[in-house]
C-alpha cells in the first residue's frame, strides 16, 4: 500500500504526510520538486503507477476554469492504473469545484471529497500573513460570517479517508466550530498578538496591490479576488458536522489557532 500525496509539499498535504508517516504508511509525494506538473500531463503517469490511493490538491485552485478537465483526465489515469481511492480537497459553495468533483469521479475509482471552508492558516501560512503583519486586514469582500477550519482538522479528517475508515463515494462539508466575520477574526488576532489587526473591506485593485507587497504576483492575486467576490456573500455563512462526523470530537476554534500561531512568532 503507497499513498500518493499530490500537493505532498502544500499545506495540507505536508501535515497528510507527517500523519501517514508517524504510522507507518509509505507515501509518495508529488509536485514540480518531484517532477509532477499540473501543466504536463506527460509527466502524471509515473507519479500515479505503483500507489493504491491518492489525495488530490490541485493548485492554485480547483475551481479555477481549465481545471475539470484536468480532474477529468487525472481521473481516468487512476482508474486505469488500478488505484482504489480517491481524496479529493474541494471548498464549499463554489460552482467550478463541482464541476472539478464530478469530472474526477467520471474514471469511476471511488472518491471521498472533502469541501472546505476558509482555511484559517490563511492568515498565517498563505496570502494573509503580511496583512496580519501590517495589521491591516484588506479583503475585496464584504464582512460576512464564515466558518473557519483548522488545517490540521482537514488533515485529520483526509487520513481517515485516505485509510478507509469512512464510507467512500462521500463527499463531507468541512468547517469550524464557529461564524465569525473579518471583523471578528480581525479582534481576535488583535487580542492574540497584543497588537491592532483591522479589517477593511477594498476593491479588487486595492487587494492585489496589498498581496502585491509580500510578492504575490497579480495573475494569482486577481483570480483569487475574484473567486472570494463570488463565494464571500454569505453562502457559506453555516456551520457544518463533517469534522465531527469524522473524527468524533469538535473542530477547532479560531481563538485556539490564533493564540497558538501567536506564540509561535510568525506575526512578530
Ligand atoms: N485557502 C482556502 O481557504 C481553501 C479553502 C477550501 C479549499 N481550498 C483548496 O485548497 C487547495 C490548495 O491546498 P493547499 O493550500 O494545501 O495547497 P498549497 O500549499 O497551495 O500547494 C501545494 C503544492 O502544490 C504544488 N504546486 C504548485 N503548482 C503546481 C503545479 N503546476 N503542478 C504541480 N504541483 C504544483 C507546490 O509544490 P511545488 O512548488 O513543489 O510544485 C505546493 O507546495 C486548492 O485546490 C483550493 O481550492 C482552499
């Protein structure tokens, strides 16, 4: 049994991996370092032969246009390279994710999807951690409440797909223990850092020039903007039982990962 981790130096896929390991279950991680390109499908084939189950991340973003086709086609590679699972990491309320889902399963290799809110490591691993730092939290969206998962709960829930411990052909809604606004997060990380953190809401020009800052280039900052313009109308402005289902304990809160982040010095 060998686990391909896709995204395997990301975010969620480095903590996949940290988990699989500690147990004992070999893994494969694939990206550019390891020669796996989401541009070249030539080069899929040698990541995918050889493993039994894989977590897909796509990146930047799987409801970014171009990507079903690509789901599509990794789908079938799996399908014929006998893998028995699929793990496939999607966000909540957004249309071109589904399409990403559906096209993914149509190579019919039984699929877990695991459909995530905010990421609250967005504000201390991703485009949000400068803003922190300057403490000015620009967002092209208006202060709507969302439901902010701990990373290492969409982690969790994942090996527990990945090593069959839950129904596969699912797909789970992912989010935390609680609706806060920007503004809300904003006070919190106030309070954890000990220092003033606001939220503003700016236009799409604004965010890009601000990301711009920390050397995100406008072509990954644009898109992103748009993607939060469509999904940050309150759509997801609900709280969901996946990472309890799953796991059989609470998600985490928001206070508890800004208190911890803050002590480990990132928004120093
Ligand atoms: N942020 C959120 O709040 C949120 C919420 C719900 C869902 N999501 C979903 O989460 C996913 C991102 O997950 P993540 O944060 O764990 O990933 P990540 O950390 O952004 O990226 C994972 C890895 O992908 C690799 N990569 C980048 N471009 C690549 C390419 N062209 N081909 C192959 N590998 C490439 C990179 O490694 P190399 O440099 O070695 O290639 C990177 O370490 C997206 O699909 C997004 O839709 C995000």
């Amino acid at each position: 049994m060998t686990i391909l981790i896709l995204g395997g130096a990301g975010r969620t896929g480095a903590r996949i991996h940290r988990r699989l390991s500690t147990t004992g279950v070999p893994t494969r991680l694939a990206s550019r370092r390891t020669g796996f390109d989401w541009d070249q499908p030539d080069t899929w084939s040698d990541a995918v032969h050889g493993t039994t189950a894989a977590y897909v991340c796509f990146t930047p973003d799987l409801a970014f246009p171009g990507v079903p086709e690509k789901m599509r086609d990794l789908g079938q590679l799996a399908a014929a390279a006998n893998l028995e699972r699929l793990v496939l990491l999607s966000g909540r309320g957004e249309e071109g994710a589904r399409m990403s889902e559906s096209a993914l399963r149509e190579g019919g290799v039984p699929t877990t999807v695991l459909r995530c809110s905010w990421f609250q490591q967005n504000f201390s691993e991703h485009f949000l951690t400068g803003p922190v730092r300057r403490g000015f939290l620009h967002l092209p969206a208006p202060d709507v409440p969302e439901a902010f998962v701990d990373l290492d709960d969409v982690a969790d829930a994942a090996v527990q797909a990945l090593t069959c411990t839950i129904p596969e052909d699912a797909t789970y809604e992912l989010s935390g223990p609680e609706l806060l606004t920007f503004a809300q997060t904003a006070a919190i990380l106030t309070d954890a850092c000990k220092r003033q953190v606001t939220y503003l809401s700016v236009d799409v020009p604004t965010f890009v020039a601000d990301l711009a800052q920390d050397g995100v280039p406008a072509d990954e900052a644009e898109p992103l903007a748009h993607l939060f313009t469509e999904i940050l109308d309150g759509r997801n402005a609900s709280l969901t039982a996946g990472v309890e289902n799953i796991l059989g304990r609470p998600a985490s809160s928001f206070s508890a990962y800004a208190r911890a982040t803050a002590m480990s010095g990132v928004w120093s």
